[in-house]
C-alpha cells in the first residue's frame, strides 16, 4: 500500500481551501471534482514536501459526511492509501479487524477506480483506493 492523501471534510470546497491558504504552507490545488455516486464533491492539495489532502464537501443533503459536519467530529477523517490489489489488500484489512462502512464504489476523482472505507481496529478510518496507473 502506498499512502495517498489525509481526507479533510469541510462545507464546502472553498471554505476547506480558504483554511489551508491562510493557515498552512502555500499549496498547489487541484479543480474541485463532483461525484454523484459518492454524494461529494473533492478537491485535492498538495505542499511543497509532497503531504496530499483531500477536501470533501457534501453535494446533496444526504451525502455522507454530513453526519461529521453536523457533529463536527471526524472533520479529520481518513487516511487513504492506494494498491495495486484491491481485492486481496480488502481481504487482507477485514481479516485484520477492519470493518468496511459500504461496499466499493467507482470515484470520479480516480477516474473510476474503486475506493472502499473502512473503520480501523484503532477506531479511525481508512480509505483504500483501487491502483490503476498513475494516482
């Protein structure tokens, strides 16, 4: 597995890049992705030592992570990681306590590659991104 992004939830696209513009290192930014099937819309940012985070926004009133953003816990909400054998790496993760929150969807912002999350032993989650080509 090789780390990809620190999946951050926000209001919206632009309230998340406001909060790393003017609070952390300058960072190069990616356009904002919408994904009907997940219910979010993405964008990712990166510093100059490599470290990508991920913003996701709700598209709709349903999505996700509006449970996070109505609480306000697990606004810092995943880390995800990307691998070359999705099938046998999930296999893998379930054998070792790890709980998927849904069933593999294709995302728009890995141009449809499959991305499962899953609650962690430890209690955190972990997004698992399906690895075809270049991420």
């Amino acid at each position: 597995m090789k780390f990809h992004h620190i999946g951050v939830v926000a209001d919206s696209i632009r309230t998340g890049i406001n909060y790393f513009e003017t609070s952390l290192p300058k960072m190069s930014t990616s356009i904002a992705i919408k994904d009907p099937e997940l219910a979010v819309e993405v964008c990712f940012l990166e510093d100059s030592s490599g470290l990508r985070f991920e913003i996701i926004a709700p598209l709709t009133s349903e999505s996700p992570i509006m449970n996070a953003l109505g609480k306000r816990q697990n606004i810092l909400n995943h880390l995800a990681y990307s691998d070359s054998d999705f099938e046998e790496k999930l296999v893998a993760l379930r054998r070792n306590g790890h709980i998927p929150l849904g069933p593999p969807k294709p995302a728009v912002a890995f141009d449809g590659s499959r991305v499962v999350f899953l609650l962690s032993p430890l209690g955190f989650i972990l997004e698992l991104i399906e690895e075809v080509g270049q991420l």
